[in-house]
C-alpha cells in the first residue's frame, strides 16, 4: 500500500510539470484555436534561457529563492517576447489562410528550434543550475515528499490562480474572452485584435518559461530536444481536461502524471509513453469538449 | 501527345514495362551502388508523398502519422522474410517446381499484398475513431498513433525490439530480398497511377468534395466519414507498400527508420509540392531526397534548412509549388512556347 | 477550383524523366580521387537523437587523424577524413557508406557508435569489400556481418557478463534489479548478458524495468524496484539518463549500489549525479585516473583540440578506432583495402587509449574490462577483469 501511496505521490508531482505547460498551451488555443506545435519547444528555451543566464550571472554558487527569481524573471522575459515573435514571423500572415496552414508552419517552428538548437547549444545534455537544494521535507512512512515537488505543485496552481484573475477580471482579459468567443465581432466592437493576439502568445510563453525553469530543478537536464515529447503530452493533457480552460489544464496534467506514473509501476514501463495518446484518443471519441470543458459548437 | 493517345491501352502498358526495364537495366550499368541507393530512396519516398496527398491534399485530413503505416509495412515484410522467407521459397521450388525468378517474383509479390493488407488494416483501426475529428486534433491523434505503433514494435522480441532485424533467410540458397530498380519503379510508378486513377475519377470528386465542404456533402447524402475512411486506408496501404520496398532494398528494418520526423518530412513533400497535386508530390519528394545528397558538405544545416522552407512556402505559397495543378508535357510546352506563365498554370 | 483530367500515361511519363534528370545530376557530383591523400571515411550521428554520441566520437576520430597527419601522414602521404552525418537514422548510414565507398573513394571506413546504424551500412562495406572499423557498437551481429568488419570496443556479452561477475563475486550480489532503455539496442544487448550472466552463476534478477532515451522521470520504475528489495540496481544506460536516475532513486531511500556500463562514462553523469552516484561501480575501457602518459596525454590533448570538453567513452573510442586503422594501414604497406583488411585482422596488442588491443578471430577487440567506483565526485580504478 506504500508504494501505492508513492506511486501517487510520484505521479501528482510529474503531473505538475504538465500541468505548468499545459497552462500555456490551454490559453493560447483558446484564444486563436490553433495548436502551438512550437510550445515545447518555447518550454525548451526557457530551460536554455535559465541555464545561460544563471551561468554567466554566476547565479548557482548562490543558491536560494532570490536567484530562483531572477533566473525566472530572465526567461520569462525573453520567452515572452520570443513567443510574441513566433506569432508574427509565422501565425499573424495565416490568420485568413485556411486552417492547415499555421498548423504546418508551427511543426517547422518546432523542427527549426530542435535543429537550430543542436547547431547553437550542441546536442550534448546540459546540467541545469541547482537554483535551489532539495530536501525531503514530508515523509509518511516510506513515503517521502521533496521541497521541489511541492514547489511545481504550488507553482503551477498559483499560476492557474492568478492567470485565471487575469482573464475574468481585467480588460485585457476580457479582451481575450471577446477575441476567443468571435475575432470578427471583437473587432468591430473595437477590440485590437493582433495586439490582443501577441499579448496571448507572450504570456502563454512566459508560462513555458516558468515551466522549464522549474521542471530543470526537480529533472536538472536540459537539451535541444526536451521540449518534443512534453510538449505533446501537455497538449493531450491540456484536452484531457478540456482545451481553453485553466483549471482544466491543471487537472488534465495531473490525471496525466498519474496515469503515467500508474501504468510505468502497475502495468509496464515500456507502454508509459503509449498511454498518453491512448488517453488523447478515448477522451476525443468520448467527450470531445474534456472533463471541464464547455461543449464547443464548432469544435470537433 | 495524341501520337500516343492512339495507342491501345494494352500496348502502353508493355511501353512503361519497357521503358521501366530500360532505365533498371541502365543504372545497373554503371555499377553504382550508391546511386541505386538514392534512386530506391527516392522512390520510396515518391510513394510515401502521392499517398499521403491522397488524405492530406485531395481529402484534406491532416495526419501526422503516415510514417506508422510505412513502418508496419517494413516490419510485416522484414517478419515475413526472415522468420518464413526461407521456406516459403524452398516450397515453391522443391514441391511446386517454380523456377526460381518465378518462385521469388511471387514471393516478392505476396509480401507486398502481406505489407500493403496489413498497413490497410491498422489504417482502418486508426481511421474509424480519428477521422471523426479534425484539423489539428486529427493531426495528435495519427500523430499518438504513429507513436503507439512505434513502442509495440520496439516491445516485440520476435522482431528485434531495439536492436532491429537483419533481413537476412533462414535458408541461404534462398534469397528472401528482391531488389532492383526495376521492381521498386514499378510498383511506384503503379501506386502513383492508382491514386491518379482514383482522385481524377467521379468518384474521386468525393474525396476533394469533403475537403472543401463536409457539409454539403452530407446533405448530398454520402457520409464524409466513409470517404475520408476510404482516403485513409488506401493511403495507408500504400504507405505499407512502401515499406515493404524499404526494407527489401535496405535489408535492415528498426524502428529509428519511421519516427514522427518521417511523418513531418512526407507532409513536407506534399506541403511543397503542392496539396493535391500528384506532380507536384512526386517532384518535391524526388528533388527533397536528391538534394541534401548534393548538399552533404552542408549537412548540418539541412533539417533547418528544412523547417525554413516549411515556414517559408506556408507563408509565400500555401498552395504550394503547383497547388492543385499538374504538370503535364502539354502544360510543358505551353510554358516554353510562351515562356509567360508558370509551369502547370491553367490556360 | 476548376479541376484537369490528367491522362495518366502523361503522368507516368513524367515521373522518370524527372527522376533521370536529378539521379545525373546526382552522378555529376562524383568525386575525382587525389593521389596524394589516402580517403578514410567516417559515418557518424552529428544530427538527430544520439547526435551526441555521434559528436563525440567523431572528435576523437578527428583529433587521431590531426595527430597522425602532424606526425607525417602515412606511407608518405597525408589522410584525408570524410565524414557524413547519418542523422541517427539507419538508411542515411547505409547511403553514407555507399557514397563514402563509391563517391569519395575511401580505403576503409570508420562507424558507426548504434549497432543498429552499423548493421545497416555493414553489408555495404562488406560486399564492396572495404574494411569498417567500428567504434562503439557493442552488438556481436555486427562483426558477423562479414570478414572487413571490426569493432574497437567490448561485445555486450564480454561487458554484460562481466560486470554480473563483479557484482556477484565481488560484491556478494545475490538479488539485482534492471533498469533499461528499451529505445536503445547497447543498453538492452548489456542488460540481456548481464541477467544471462548473472542467472546462470546463481543470481537472482528481481526486476526488470525499462525506460526510453530523453525520459527524465524515472520514479515510478524506481518505486516498483524499490518493492522487489534488491541488492544492487544495474542501469546500462547513457550518461544522458543515469544521472537523473541515480538521483530520483535516492530521492525514493534507494541506497544499494548502482551498476552501469561504459555509457556512463562522462563528466555528465558526475554533473547531474552529483552526490547520487556516490558508491556506483561501472565497467569501461579505461581508467580517468590512469597515471600513465598514454591516458593523460590524450585528455590533454583532447582539452585542448575541443575547447576544454573532458572526453567521454565514445571520444576515446572513435580516438582508438581511428589510431587502430592507421596502425593496420601503416602495417599493411599499402592502400588496397584487402591489405589493409589483413594488417587490421593482425592488430595484436595495440596500444590504445582503451587499453591494449588484440583483434579476435571474430574480428573484435580483445582488452581488459576496466571496473571504476564512483566516491566522493570522482572516478576510481577498482581492478581490471580479464574478459
């Protein structure tokens, strides 16, 4: 029954590493509906935004939540406003283009940072900078709890708080809603849409930012290729709890940790990577819209 | 060319077989091995792109996960060979007294029917339940199929699992691999033929009929699932068929050979080449093979290079190269006649 | 949209000339032979998901031929080494072999570190009869491929079973846990010797879990393990995953000891390990701590060729690869490939980085196994083993 017990606790804590990326996705599918192939990979150079930052600020001979901070500060910045530059270098032109399009130029977003990312960063794993020491900090018999799950964890549900606050109770937020439920009538009414739009991209960013930040302190590796395979199973936890809702996301990504982490200690390990699309595919069939989402009129 | 438009259709056949032979027997006289090895790949690839414009160009559904079907092909036809290759040709010539060309020709033929079958029935298994969705769902959902196919092969032992599988037959007089130009171009040029058959025909205005309103053909009373169903599963035989070619002219099938980047690169042939388009299809596959063969001493920069000219066709030319036009000798002339317009334009 | 019948017989009659026009185009490219130069091909993973495996090698396999270049070539002239990127797929190995072969002119072949990637292009080499040394590739398939084909490092049988061997004999093991990448053929061949191994001298293998190359959570395999009690943990994975590992299994109040192989051996695993990986032995081809000039000169020289980068195994690996084929070519007088096929066949006790090498009648390398222990965030020398 203790294993049971860790099993779990060991899957709410990788949950929440998806929770965290699926917040990003969550939102800007829900205001542009159109799948950001290239999150993980923006989820990427935010860890690589972290590495080099606390490098050459020399951040990890000072461990502690200051540096934590500042090498969160930094990425999110810069994923920010890398991610608003994705959204007009390859999204914003498409916008009439049929549906297809962005599609395909986000999958060569993706493919251009993995392999512009193997030139510029070299393919070898990168050994993230400890920001922060981890210690056991619960422990129920032979169940333990470390400071680092607690903090995703922690993370990842203010993030849901706060992004929430942001988009039911400010303008911009209610700028999104009104582009989310109809970009043309928004526009007459007067909402600037493209502003609206990168604003959207840059925060979703910034939350991939903070992903990889912190997912580097609990998993300390980061190379060009991380962001692929998280990337696509935040997407499917993101629908999992249904796409365009926050506190979706966050239950969608932690049902995925546990059902991962279930199959690798219960069933077999060789077939976790399997269950995410399984998932994915039965929760399209049966309830499209995703446990706490609204059914869609147009969608699916 | 009306000169050949008179011929009788049996006869143009015999003319391609010829022709096809002609150009095998040509390779192989100057002893290249290498070269051949860039021809069979091209030519694989050429399958993979026609028969992924059939879902994604003609019918419009996006997959993301054509290379799965191109692997159950490989590994059926490498099982094939390996674990039964050997005695199944021993019977053909020791108790049906075929001749050998003869017994191998059949052999050759059965693991195509076995690649292709098998691919056609995963795409079933995979279509019914995806093809319901759409766009970018769809695309996730072939995507995790591609995927989940991957990690069964990799589980199976009797094929290798991660170390990959030799085609190699258990009885050495028997030589279970049937390779050569001749017998990869035919069944190319034969697959492309039977997708131009399919898409230029009336009932092929179905599947361009979904791709451009679902709606309005429903409420012409045929069901978009059926079409898009059907699109699927002849695209994803073809896709087995290539790779029973695959790993026929490689002798070496694992699963490194069909990840998610060979799914991307064939939605970039047909991307480039123009979505519906079967020219188009074959001349972005040819020349995206040949050329980072003639790039080699740039190698490093070709996957950017890739994702940039994805990025950069979806934003200049979403149609791609032809859109939905094809290249014909006629378009040929006209364009060198008149030197005004681009290659393939309506006149 | 306004759709065009297409005759089908101007379709197909498209199709080979386009092909005809871009495979001449292709045959153009061929490449003239220099008299001057003796060709060494080299096929590695420089892009893709082993790319850095790949990289590594082909460092070492670079900085061989500088050395011998400024060390006055061979037989009078200079080596000239070609190396195409594979893209960690196994047809671009076998199309880089045949272009090496064909194309460039190569007198023997380096590559590749996959066994997988080896056994593609291997039958290429072999029917072209141009020898391939291969560096890493541990599978013992690989050699049989033919009598041109060599490898410069352990079969997973002489590895997987030795370090069943220690762990039983010198560790008292009696109950082990397997941890393995199941993507990746190296780890799977060692965990399959070593449970073989391991059984047959009375062992008992507790658990067998499995993990895929790029994971980075490991704690739900760690826990079932953790249920089956054993006394030690062999993970024969790359120093990409077993730092990670190490330390979740901490994490979980794992403390027996971990077990690897020469994929761990990398300045990566002591960097994300850290004090995890403190009390772990693993088997490799030499020692860091090795005081002997052969050892030290190379990681200097290697420091100094790659801007401060510590090699790792498959860096000394493609090094000794590329040292052993200019010794045979040097040997073998000559540039015909049978020649130099033959002096290679010959190599006896070749002095490598990764210890001395005798070439076995099956074409691999005989060397001692090196048994290192991790303690206190260094590398130690515990004994060498005889295979």
């Amino acid at each position: 029954m203790e294993a049971f017990f860790q099993q779990l606790v060991n899957g709410i804590a990788w949950g929440g590493i998806y929770a965290l990326i699926a917040l990003g996705y969550t939102m800007v599918y829900g205001v542009l509906k159109l799948i950001n192939f290239a999150h993980g990979e923006v989820y990427m150079m935010g860890a690589m935004s972290g590495y080099y930052s606390a490098r050459w600020l020399g951040l990890s001979e000072r461990p502690g939540a200051a540096s934590l901070l500042a090498a969160l500060g930094i990425a999110m910045a810069f994923c920010a406003a890398l991610g608003a530059a994705i959204e007009r270098v390859a999204y914003r032109p498409l916008r009439r283009a049929p549906r297809l399009a962005p599609l395909i130029t986000a999958i060569g977003v993706s493919l251009f940072f993995q392999n512009a990312g193997q030139l510029v960063f070299g393919a070898d794993p990168k050994v993230a900078p400890q920001l922060l020491e981890t210690r056991e900090v619960l422990r129920f018999g032979e169940v333990g709890v470390t400071n680092l799950q607690l903090v995703i964890l922690g993370v990842a549900s203010a993030l849901c708080v706060a992004l929430t606050f942001v988009v039911q109770r400010t303008r911009v937020g209610r700028a999104m809603r009104a582009v989310a439920f109809d970009r043309e009538t928004a526009a007459l009414m007067g909402v600037p849409i493209d502003r609206v739009i990168a604003f959207t991209f840059a925060l979703g960013s910034a939350l991939a930012a903070a992903a990889g930040i912190l997912v580097s302190l609990s998993n300390p590796k980061v190379d060009p290729l991380m962001g692929l395979m998280p990337g696509l199973k935040a997407f499917v936890a993101a629908v999992l709890g249904g796409i365009g809702s926050l506190p979706g996301a966050m239950l969608g990504g932690v049902l995925m940790g546990i059902a991962e982490t279930l199959v690798a200690g219960y069933l077999s390990s060789t077939y976790r990577d399997a269950i995410a699309f399984v998932i994915l595919i039965v929760i399209l069939v049966l309830r499209p819209a995703g446990l706490l989402g609204h059914a869609a009129k147009e969608k699916v | 060319m009306p000169a050949e438009r008179r011929l009788p259709r049996g006869l143009h056949a015999v003319a391609l077989l010829l022709a096809l032979f002609a150009f095998d027997r040509a390779v192989a006289l100057l002893h290249n091995p290498y070269f051949s090895q860039v021809l069979v790949l091209v030519a694989v690839n050429v399958i993979l792109a026609v028969s992924l414009n059939l879902i994604l160009g003609f019918t419009g559904q996006f997959s993301l996960g054509h290379a799965g079907f191109f692997g159950i092909g490989m590994y059926v036809a490498a099982a094939i060979s390996v674990h039964a290759g050997g005695p199944i040709l021993a019977f053909l010539h020791e108790v049906l007294h075929l001749p050998l060309p003869a017994g191998r020709t059949l052999f050759f033929l059965l693991l195509l029917g076995a690649g292709g079958a098998a691919a056609a029935a995963t795409g079933v298994v995979v279509g019914l339940p995806s093809l319901r969705l759409q766009g970018d769902y769809l695309a996730i959902a072939t995507l995790g199929f591609g995927e989940i196919i991957r990690i069964v092969i990799l589980n199976i032992e009797a094929v290798g699992g991660a170390r990959g599988l030799s085609v190699v037959s258990s009885i050495p007089a028997y030589d279970v691999r049937y390779e050569g130009l001749f017998a990869v171009y035919t069944v190319a040029v034969a697959s492309i033929l039977l997708v131009a058959r399919l898409v230029y025909s009336t009932r092929g205005r179905a599947y361009l009929a979904v791709r451009d309103d679902e709606i309005a053909v429903e409420s012409l009373g045929t069901s978009p699932t059926r079409v898009k169903t059907e699109a699927f599963v002849v695209g994803a035989a073809l896709a087995g068929v290539a790779g029973v070619l695959f790993s026929q002219s490689q002798g070496y099938v694992h699963t490194n050979s069909f990840t998610f980047l060979r799914s991307v690169e064939a939605v970039a042939f047909v991307v480039l080449g123009g979505m519906g388009s079967i020219t188009g299809s074959i001349l972005a596959a040819s020349a995206l093979t040949v050329a980072p063969e003639l790039l080699r001493s740039v190698a490093d920069y070709r996957m950017v290079a890739y994702s940039l000219v994805m990025i950069g066709m979806m934003l200049l030319r979403p149609e791609g190269l032809f859109g939905t036009r094809e290249l014909t000798l006629g378009g040929l002339r006209r364009l060198l006649g008149r030197r005004t317009r681009v290659a393939g334009t309506t006149p | 949209m306004k759709l065009r019948d297409v005759s089908r017989a101007r379709l197909a009659g498209i199709t080979p000339g386009v092909v005809l026009g871009l495979a001449l185009a292709l045959f153009a490219c061929g490449g003239g032979g220099d008299r001057n130069v003796i060709k060494v091909g080299e096929f590695a993973s420089l892009t893709g998901n082993t790319a850095t495996f790949g990289q590594s090698s082909h460092k070492g396999s670079v900085l061989a031929f500088e050395e011998v270049n400024q060390a006055g070539g061979l037989l009078g002239k200079k080596v000239e080494l070609e190396s195409e990127d594979d893209q960690s797929k196994p047809e671009e190995a076998r199309t880089a072999v045949l272009k090496l072969i064909r194309q460039d002119g190569a007198v023997a072949i380096l590559g590749e570190v996959a066994s997988s990637r080896s056994l593609a292009a291997a039958p290429e080499a072999q029917r072209a009869h141009v020898p391939m040394v291969s560096p890493a590739s541990t599978n013992p398939q690989v050699t049989q491929v033919g009598d041109y084909i060599f490898r410069a490092c352990f079969i997973d049988p002489v590895q997987g079973g030795t370090m069943a061997r220690f762990a039983y004999q010198d560790l008292g093991v009696r109950r082990a846990a397997v941890l393995v990448d199941v993507k990746n053929d190296y780890s799977v061949g060692l965990a399959d010797f070593f449970v073989k191994t391991f059984q047959q001298l009375g062992g008992q293998v507790v658990a067998r879990e499995s993990y895929s190359e790029g994971d980075i959570e490991f704690r739900a395999q760690l826990t079932k393990i953790r249920e089956t009690d054993p006394q030690a943990i062999f993970v024969p994975g790359y120093y990409t995953e077993v730092g990670l590992i190490a330390q979740q299994a901490r994490e979980l109040g794992i403390t027996v000891p971990l077990l690897g192989g020469d994929g761990w051996d990398s300045p990566v695993t002591l960097q994300i390990g850290k004090d995890a990986v403190n009390g772990a032995y693993f088997s490799n081809h030499y020692a860091a701590d090795d005081p002997s000039e052969r050892v030290q000169g190379f990681i200097t020289k290697f420091r100094q060729r790659w801007e401060g980068e510590t090699p790792d195994a498959m860096a000394v690996l493609g090094y000794d690869a590329a040292r052993m084929l200019a010794d045979a070519i040097q040997r073998a007088g000559s540039t015909d490939p049978q020649k130099i096929r033959d002096a290679l066949a010959a190599t006896k006790d070749f002095p490598g980085v990764s210890g001395n090498i005798t070439m076995d009648a099956e074409r691999n390398a005989r060397k001692p196994v090196v048994i290192l222990k991790i303690e206190d965030g260094k590398v130690h020398f515990v004994k060498a083993l005889e295979p």
